[in-house]
C-alpha cells in the first residue's frame, strides 16, 4: 500500500480513501498506481459481498 493511502487511512480511522485515491494524478500516471485505482473502485463492491455473506 502507498504511503499515500496508508496516510489518508489512518486520518480517517481506516477507512479506505476511495474519492482521494480516483482523484490523485500520482496513480494516474503509472501502471503500478493504477492497481490502486482499481482497488478504490472494488472495494465498495467487496464490502457488499462481506456483508451479504455474513448475514447468511
């Protein structure tokens, strides 16, 4: 995890930075960040999926 993510995590009592993560240029210009573009984008749906399971 970036030391980008990592920071705005612990500001928000660990909650994933999704909006702050889409809109940094840094992860919009490499490949590599780009997994973390994709993670602020999945994220909600997994959590969903948790959800889901567990209430099963």
């Amino acid at each position: 995890m970036s030391t980008f993510v990592r920071e705005r995590m612990e500001l928000n009592d660990g909650e994933y930075p999704h909006d702050e993560v889409r809109k940094n240029d840094e992860f919009k210009e490499s490949k590599y960040n780009a997994q973390y573009l994709q993670i602020a984008k999945s994220y909600p749906i997994y959590e969903k999926y948790l959800k889901a399971r567990k209430s099963n």
